[in-house]
C-alpha cells in the first residue's frame, strides 16, 4: 500500500474515533451494490470502503457493479449474493419498490441489509438495519437558498433534471423549487427536461433548452452528471461564467470550474466518508454493536472563496479511484 494512502487510513480513523486494534472475530464477508461506477462520486465511494475494510480488520469488501443502469441487474446482483449466503449486503437501490423484495428476502434469510444514498420503501431499522444518505431535500434548500442569494431575490431559472424515478435526486430537487418559492422575484422558466445517465446525455438535453439558458439569470443541477452536462452545454454557447450555476458533487472539472467562475457553488457530498462509514456501520451491526438507524452523511457548500479552507480541501484531496 502506497504511504499517501497509509497516511490518509491512519487520519481517517483518528478523524471517526475508531479503535486501531483489530477485532479477533472471523473473516466478515460484505457486498456492496452501487448503482453504477460511473462518475467520482461512486468511485470515491469504492475507495472509502476499501479503505474501511482495511482499517477495520477481517473484513472483505467485494463491490458489485450491475450491468446495466436498471432495476432487474441490481436484483440480479442482490439474488447472487443472497444465494452465496454473505454476511451482509449494502445497497444503493436503483428503485425504492423493486428492490424491496430481495432485501426483505435477505433480511428473513438473515443477511443484514444497510441502505445507503437513495431510500428504499420500508422502516429503517426494522425492514432493513439502517439508512445512510444526506438529507436530500435539505441539500435542495441549501442550493436554493444560495442561489436566490446570488441572484438577490430576482431572477430566471432553469433547473435540469434527472430521471423520474431516483427518489434521492427528487428530493433534492424538490428541497430546491421549495426554496425557489419562497422568493416571488424568481420564476423557475424551465424545469421538466430529463437527462437521465452519462454526462453526454445531459449535455445534449442541456444544448435543447440554449434559448433558455440565454434566458436565464440562475441554473440548478442536482447531480455530477448533470452538472458536467451543463457545464459544457454553457461552454459551447459562451454562457459559462455569464450564469449563476449551482451544481452537485465535486468531480476535478467542476471544481476548475469554480475556481474559474463558470460554476458558483458546488453541493458537495463527501463519498470516500460514506464508504467508510457504511462499511463500519455494517461491521459493528454484524459484531453485535448497536447502529443507528438513519446515518446523516452530511453536505457542504464549496465556492471559489472557500476552496483553499482546510475543510475543503481535505475534502476535494479524498481518493476518488480504487488501485
């Protein structure tokens, strides 16, 4: 193991108060199904677990990426790792109704399920041990209010979406147009367009709504692919830097954009501390330790005047590949 990530292991233990001794118990076997491994969020994410795995001892983490972006792969996945009897399952389901039936299967087989990122139709805590996400819906207000406060309470706004059923990104959305509705000054002129997967879908949906982008004061994306969309929707029409753009999560090229002033501000998740923390969650419910059932991962507002903050630049310095 290289000693940058030596360096970083031994900080974020010390960071989330974990003991250094190493649990005698027996090899824990953990599967982890994101619902992609596109983009640096997800990534991050990876490498936080794995780091997790290490530091926490006798732990294997296997992370399982379905093959297609779909409800029926993450089942797929879920069925094989029941049928292999692991010690427990982390899902970031793709469907909050689907996806119900395989961990309600492998709960009552006794595989312990821990949902992270988006929701999942049941009780946390009892149908499945714990929930791990950000507040969504209040990470769509932080946005809004930031944005109404760059625009002073006047303006147009666009907002592009995501798809119709990512119940997370929803509410991030959500949070947002509340916010939005609280400033009579501001008028939402486009907010039904849907860029679903990949960043070059979202830059052609982007490049539909040119005439009103060139309309607008204020533009609101609510996920790293749509955000990096936008942003080369903006870059092509010369709109870059001429609009308040709000993005979400932090990917190298959103960032530069910040600092050159073609983005105001990023949502920005922590990913590679999820990981972590989702890993450690499951490993203390399947040592007998008590978890919460609701793990509030937090968010932060990263802007061009805060970029060389500490707190920030620990978080943008975070692994976001796995070796």
């Amino acid at each position: 193991m290289k000693e940058s990530i030596k360096c970083f292991l031994l900080a974020l233990i010390l960071l989330l108060g974990i003991q250094t001794s190493l649990l005698s118990q027996g090899k824990l076997k953990i599967v982890i199904i994101p619902k992609t491994d596109i983009g640096v969020f997800w990534k991050s994410i990876h490498a936080g677990a794995k780091l997790g795995s290490v530091a926490l001892g006798n732990v294997e983490v296997s992370w399982r990426v379905p093959v297609e972006y779909a409800t029926w792969a993450q089942i797929s996945v879920a069925e094989q790792a029941i049928a292999e009897g692991v010690s427990g399952i982390i899902l970031a389901p793709y469907d909050k109704d689907s996806l119900a039936v395989p961990v309600a299967k492998a709960m009552k087989k006794k595989i312990p399920v821990l949902i992270f990122d988006s929701a999942l139709k049941g009780k946390a805590g009892k149908d499945f041990i714990s929930f791990a996400s950000i507040d969504n819906i209040k990470a769509g207000n932080l946005a809004g209010e930031y944005l109404a406060k760059l625009l002073k309470g006047k303006g147009k706004i666009v907002m592009l979406r995501v798809t119709p059923n990512q119940f997370s990104i929803l509410d991030r959305e959500k949070g947002f147009l509340e916010t939005m509705a609280h400033y009579k000054g501001i008028q939402i002129i486009d907010k039904d367009h849907y860029a679903g997967a990949g960043v070059d879908n979202a830059m052609n949906e982007s490049l539909k709504m040119v005439d009103k982008l060139k309309e607008a004061d204020g533009v609101f994306c609510s996920y790293e692919q749509t955000t990096m969309g936008m942003l080369l929707a903006l870059q092509k029409n010369g709109l870059a830097g001429r609009v308040q753009f709000i993005g979400f999560d932090t990917p190298a090229a959103a960032v530069d954009a910040v600092r050159k002033g073609e983005i105001n501000a990023l949502v920005a998740q922590d990913p590679a501390r999820i990981g972590f923390l989702i890993v450690k969650a499951m490993t203390d419910y399947l040592r007998g330790k008590k978890i919460e059932p609701m793990i509030d991962t937090g968010v932060q507002i990263v802007t061009r005047d805060n970029l060389n903050s500490p707190e920030i630049k620990k978080l943008l310095s975070l692994p976001s590949t796995v070796e």
